[in-house]
C-alpha cells in the first residue's frame, strides 16, 4: 500500500475561518442534493447514473439522476475491488468504471454492478517513481488516458489495459512536460487537455501528444490560475477548469479565450476545494467541492463575464485576503514527505527562524510549531494527523531582520 504523501500547492488567496464550509445555496451554482460524501473527488456521469469517488472514506458513491445514492462500491484496502484513495474516474459506453486508486498505484476497471474485472499497474515499472494515477479521461478512439503526477507525464493504455505509450516529463517551462499534472479530459476529436498543476495552465494536445493550445498562465485574475485540478470540455468546445488553489472555476472558448468565472463569490459561488469535473445529463457541467462533501451543477444565464456578481457574505466567514509577497522565491509544487520524515518548503535562503501553524479546514488550529536552524523550516508530516487537507500559516524572519508570512495548503495522503 502506497505510503502517506504531502503535498503542497501555494496559496496566494487563502483565509483560516471557522466557516469555510460552503453556502447552501448559490446564485449561480445549485447544489446536488447529495448526503454522506466524506471528500468527493472524481466524477463520471454516463447518462444516468453519477459516480462520486470519495477520497477519505475509499469507497465511490453512485447517485441516480435525483442524487439519490443507490449504490456504494468498494472499501479500504489493496485487494481487488478496494481502494485506498480513489481519485479520477471514468465509464465507458457499457458501464464499465475506471478509477483511478491513487494510494494503490494502479487504476482498476469495474464492471458496471460495481464488480471487479481488471486492475492496471505502472506500464514502465522500474524506470520511474512510484505510479500515481489522478485524472482519468477515455477518447473515442479506445484510448485510455491516465495523468500519472509523480511521474509527471500521461500514460495511454487501450480499453483492455494494453500500454499504447507516455508523453511528458518534469518541465516548469515550455509545452513538452508538465509539473505534477491532475485533471484530463478529452473533447470530440480527441484532443487530451490536461490540468497542470505545477504550471499554473491547461495544456491541449492530439492524441499522440502533439501540442496544440495552452489555456491561461500562473496568477489569480481572469484566465490564470494557481493550481488547476479539474477540467471539462462541452460539445461546443468550451473549457471548463476547477482551480483548487483560486477556489475558482473557469470557462474559455474553444480558442482559449476567457468567458467566465465562479467561485469567491464571483457570480453567486463560493467553493470550499474543487477536484474533478464532468458533464451532466443535462449538458451542464459538474464539479466536485472537495472536503466540503459536495458535486455542484454550474449554469450559464448569459451574463456579462467580464462582470462579476457579488451577493451578501456569510457573517460567519471572514473575508479573503492577499497573503503578503515573498521577498524570496519559494518552491512551487507538491513536497513529498514519508510517514516520519520531515516536509521543508524550500526557500533559496532558508531562514533562521519561524513558525508553523497548521489548521484544519474548519479554523481549528491542529499543529503550532517552532522551528530555528537546527530544524530549518521542517515539519513532521505524520504528527498523528488523519489524511486530508490543512492550511498552514508559515512565519518566517532572517538574521538580517526581514520576515513574511504566507499561507500554503497541504494535502495529506
């Protein structure tokens, strides 16, 4: 069984509130009407039913197209038809499910009762890391596409879970890689997008992995993002990217141009973590809200997108604000830690003194840590902490009298 990992995405825009849980209702975004999701992380829709993996409870959840759940497949563990940390799915046109079990290092395909039928290991065990399947997306052409984010790279099998062939490598710049790559989904022609997550951009390319179009850049305005996780792609070409460090949700046109936004209260939205997308029955398109428990369904009421909506704010939650700005660069992208071992946020210039304040997601405050040269900025990831994710607030002062504050979002795996 696959080891806990940390990983760290940056948060520019973040808030540690008591009520971080979502509104109940949105302008804008309605809620499905579904009850007992721990972390809903992937979706798959297949014209009538709605499958829900649940990262924290190891199981996936099926709902009707009322949201009522009839099914829930799985349990914890490594054996054939258990997982231990689902994250991406897929059905294919005769039920089947593809999931990928992220903590298993391998993705499994049941059979639409929800029976075992296969399981698919790293197809180039031996010459990479640990395989870590997120997104999963299925092309028309028979092709299975799995995102493997250690490994920072997409993997192509065929339906019986043949290797057909990989594309990418470690790249913070340029079209030919990706850093630590999540989401996928493939449109009518084929053409693969892919959420880099690293990068701040989604990636488009053919079928092989030629490159053809990159949908926004790093920031936190219109058409950018901090850590894109889920994307979708409609009929008519539209792009749709959940970004879980902007909290945000995105639409671009079929020429990459931005349209329109939700989240932060942009357009009656407010989301809590958002992970993977997919089409409903309806033509509109779902996106999971993480530890929040929640698949929303977004609309589209032809309002000026360059305008944004801004309702009432929830009393209890307070404000999001601008962390400060470094003064030193820092490491952008997951930090992988072992039970037992330390996680460092690496900085150019490690500094001489500081403090971890590690919060849950509903304010309560769960690690205060100091730390000085002799355990430069490091933190014991374990720390009997359950899987799931947490902010940290991290303080930070030099010998020379500078300090920052800055805030950055773990997941715990």
């Amino acid at each position: 069984m696959k080891n806990n990992i940390i990983t760290s995405l940056v948060l520019v825009l973040s808030t540690v509130s008591a009520g971080l849980a979502a509104a109940n209702t949105y302008h804008n975004a309605s809620q499905a009407s579904m009850s007992g999701i721990q972390t809903a992380w992937g979706l798959a829709h297949d014209g009538n039913s709605l499958y829900v993996s649940d990262w924290d409870a190891d199981v996936i959840h099926k709902f009707d197209v009322n949201g009522v759940e009839v099914a829930t497949i799985g349990q914890t563990g490594s054996d054939p038809g258990q997982f231990y940390g689902p994250k991406g799915l897929a059905v294919d046109e005769n039920g089947r499910i593809y999931v990928c079990d992220a903590g298993n290092e391998r993705v499994q395909v049941l059979n639409a009762d929800g029976s075992f039928l296969a399981a698919w290991g790293d197809p180039t065990a031996g010459s990479t890391t640990s395989f870590s399947p997120e997104g999963i997306a299925l092309g028309s052409d028979g092709h299975v596409y799995v995102s493997d984010g250690d490994n920072h790279r997409v993997v192509i099998f065929d339906r019986q879970g043949n290797f057909i062939g990989t594309w990418g490598h470690l790249e913070f710049v340029g079209t030919d890689g990706f850093a630590w790559p999540e989401g996928l989904a493939v449109d009518a022609a084929n053409n693969v997008y892919v959420t880099d997550s690293g990068n701040g951009r989604v990636l488009c390319y053919t079928s092989t992995g030629t490159f053809i179009r990159q949908y926004g850049q790093r920031g936190l305005g219109q058409g950018q993002f901090d850590s894109p996780t889920g994307v979708a792609v409609t009929p008519d070409g539209r792009v749709f990217v959940a970004d879980n460090g902007a909290q945000m949700v995105q639409v671009f046109d079929a020429a990459g141009n931005f349209q329109y936004w939700w989240g932060q209260n942009q357009n009656g939205a407010y989301f809590q973590d958002l992970f993977g997308m997919d089409l409903g029955l309806d033509g509109r398109v779902l996106v999971a809200d993480g530890m929040s428990g929640h698949v929303y369904s977004l609309t589209w009421d032809n309002l000026d997108p360059t305008t944004s909506w801004v309702g009432a704010a929830d009393s209890a939650r307070l404000a999001p604000k601008t962390a400060p700005v470094a003064e030193t660069e820092f490491a952008v992208g997951p930090v992988p830690a072992a039970p037992g071992e330390n996680l460092c946020l690496s900085l150019q210039s490690s500094p001489s003194s500081g403090e971890w304040r590690v919060y849950t997601l509903d304010g309560r405050l769960v690690v205060d840590l100091h730390f000085d040269g002799m355990n430069p900025q490091c933190w014991n990831g374990s720390r009997g902490l359950p899987k799931g994710m947490y902010f940290v607030e991290l303080h930070e002062a030099w010998g020379d009298g500078h300090h920052q504050e800055r805030v950055q979002k773990i997941i715990l795996r």
